[in-house]
C-alpha cells in the first residue's frame, strides 16, 4: 500500500500554499538538490568527460526510461529519454508515416495539445501536398477511421477539461483499419493507471516535467512497441543513435531497438533531477495513484460546485473519463485564478474560461482539497478576482 503522508513529506511546498499545478510542473523533491549537486561536484567536477564511462552518464536515457516505462506499461527497453516531447513527437509520426507509407493522413482530434498539431503541420508541409492533418471533434474519431488514414495521433486526456480518451478500444478500432497509433501521455504519465502493452499501441511520447516532477524543462520521452522497435526508420538520425557512434562513419546505420531514437547528447544534470524524482515514484503504485486521485477529483468537485454555482464543471463527471485535474469554466476565469494564486491556491487559466487544478496523491491530501475549495469560494462568492491587478495577464497563464 502506497504510503502519501510519507512522500508528500519528500517534496518542497512553500508554507501556506496549496499546490494544484502539478499538471504544469511538478514541485520540486527535496532529494533532487542534493543529488544533482553530488553529480556537479563529484561525477562531473572530478571525473570530467570521464563521467561519461565511470559515472555512466550515456545508460540514464536508457535506465530513466525504464524505470518511467514501469508507470506507464511498457516493456523494458521500450523507453528512452532526452530531448524534448516536440522531438519526440516529430520522431514518432515520422517514422509512423513511413509503416504505413501508401497512406497519407494524420488523423487527430481538436482537444490535441497545440504543440503537438504545429510538430505535424511542420512535418506533413516537408513531406509534400498530398499529406494531410486531418481534425475532428473527439466524438467523432471512429467515424473518421477512414482507409486513407496512416496514422491516428491523440493525447490521451485533454489538457484542458481532463477528458480521458479510451486509448485501448481506439488503438483497436485503428488497428483494425490498418492504422498507426501515436499516444502523448503528458497528462497521463504520472497520474493515470497507462499500460502501452495492454493497449497494443505503437508509439507513445511524453514529458517529464509535469506529474513525473523531473524540473522546468526535463525531457521528453518516447515508447516504441517492440515489434517495431527494429524495423523502423529514425527520421531524425542523430549521432547518438548510431549503431556505433565512436566508429566516427560517415554512413548512418540505426542502432539496436530503442536506441535508436536517440537523438542529441543526453541531458545528464535533467536527468539526474529526474532521478531523484523517480525515487519517490519507486515507492508508490499506480493503482494506488489512480485511485487516490479519483477520490481527491471527486471531493474537490463536490466541494467547489457546492460552495460556487457560478462555476460550470468543464471536466467529465465520471471520474473514470478524466484524468487526474478537474476544470471549471468561469467568465472571468483569469482574473479569479490570480485572485486564487494571490492567497496560496495555485492553478492555472487556459484559455477562454478554463480554471485548470490538477491533483496527485504523491503532495496533495484531503485537507488540502477542502482547504482550497474554501479559498475559492471566498474569490468567487465576493467577487475578490475584480481588481485590475488580476487582469493583467503576463506570458505564462
């Protein structure tokens, strides 16, 4: 049985903060400023380039990606760390597009991460007019399983309301017309029961900075289901990759599997922060995860539509179809949730009216759920979010 009270007392929460943005960035673990400074000091200070053989540097993307596959259902040697997720999403529908090359459509769907569409469009404007992005509403992903369709690319929950899609009866209805699925997992890793294996997915992709709590910027990762892992062709040959990258030739040959998709050098003091974080994770089930959060969502709901009726719920009632956040839509979304960040709950605004709070057992507990509700109620209810200090909206929302 995952122990909560013991990791929440592994993390750094500043005193009189509740912290309901982890689904932006995680907190950070005590233990990561100790670990990444021992490797600074002793590893890189006295080992030099040497760290790269004694202290084992070039195995993290490897072994991280491990242990980050053991939350996520993959098999071992099926994940790799290291660049970040918008790499990583250029490399896996690259090469999706080449399993499936007679075909010329990337299927995807509205409530896609922005980022991910951009990474595609770039993509298929390389590769010619004849390729297209096709997007749909979630509801109608079936119907557009059509027979032109390489490749369908979804996140698995909506950045924004929560909204969890059913990634094994979809990469099912995808396989069975022949298509290529691609998962990004950046809201689910960490804070949903995910099993790629299970799935039968073809690619998945994610970051590490959100529920895995790596830091600001720690990087991405990329799954490739094992009857893949050999055959196909990285677009993105980096040196890294190389089938034997000191033989200094001057023709590419893929590496073994996984490594593969290796692209640049491996951010060794991201991925030492990284660690550190998944040490926790070492100690906790995702079941006991997913079931924890589940019941966090659902007092918070019970709590914030109880206190404030002027809030809609944007997230999918039925916890089992969302993620690990719940959302609420409000008029003067913003301007509240500065109100809120102002008195020590923090979320976040996506726009047009979204209030976005994200939960995770690991740091957040009941009190603190009933805690912020009561912080909320009191922006709502007497209107302390209208000042203009709260409507001045700064680069990051």
């Amino acid at each position: 049985m995952s122990d909560f009270r013991r990791t929440k007392a592994m993390f750094h929460l500043p005193e009189g903060v509740i912290y309901l943005d982890g689904n932006s960035l995680g907190p950070l673990p005590k233990a990561a400023c100790d670990h990444v400074s021992d490797m600074m000091r002793n590893q890189w200070g006295e080992m030099l380039i040497g760290g790269w053989n004694k202290a084992g540097w070039m195995r993290l993307s490897t072994d991280i990606g491990d242990r980050i596959g053991r939350l996520i259902g993959a098999a071992k040697g099926s994940v790799i760390t290291g660049d970040t997720l918008s790499i990583k999403v250029y490399q896996a529908l690259a090469s999706a597009l080449e399993l499936n090359p007679k075909r010329k459509v990337v299927l995807s769907d509205n409530g896609n991460f922005p980022s991910d569409l951009y990474m595609a469009q770039g993509l298929l404007h390389s590769l010619g007019s004849d390729y297209e992005l096709r997007i749909v509403s979630p509801d109608n992903i079936t119907e557009n399983l059509t027979n032109d369709v390489a490749v369908l690319m979804l996140t698995e929950v909506d950045y924004r309301t929560g909204r969890r899609h059913d990634m094994k009866e979809l990469t099912a209805q995808a396989h069975a017309k022949n298509v290529i699925t691609i998962w990004d997992l950046a809201h689910s890793a960490g804070a949903i029961d995910v099993d790629l294996t299970a799935a039968k997915a073809d690619f998945a992709i994610g970051c590490t900075y959100k529920y895995l709590n790596g830091g600001p910027g720690s990087p991405g990762f990329i799954y490739v289901a094992p009857k893949h892992a050999d055959s196909l062709r990285p677009a993105l040959s980096g040196w890294l990759g190389h089938e034997a990258p000191f033989a200094f030739d001057l023709e590419y040959r893929p590496g073994a599997g996984i490594e593969r998709m290796r692209v640049g050098t491996p951010p060794v003091i991201a991925l030492k922060s990284l660690e550190a974080a998944l040490d926790i994770w070492d100690m906790v089930e995702m079941r006991d995860i997913r079931a924890k959060s589940m019941e966090l969502c659902d007092l918070f709901i019970s709590e914030v539509e109880t206190r404030c009726p002027n809030l809609s719920l944007a997230s999918p009632r039925d916890a089992r179809n969302r993620g690990s956040q719940v959302s609420f839509r409000f008029r003067e979304g913003f301007a509240a949730m500065q109100a809120c960040i102002a008195r020590g709950v923090i979320g976040d605004f996506r726009a047009p009216d979204i209030m976005r709070f994200g939960f995770t057992p690991l740091y957040i507990d009941e009190g603190d759920v009933i805690t912020a509700a009561g912080i909320i109620e009191d922006v709502i209810t007497n209107n302390l979010w209208d000042r203009p200090a709260y409507k001045i909206k700064g680069k990051i929302t």
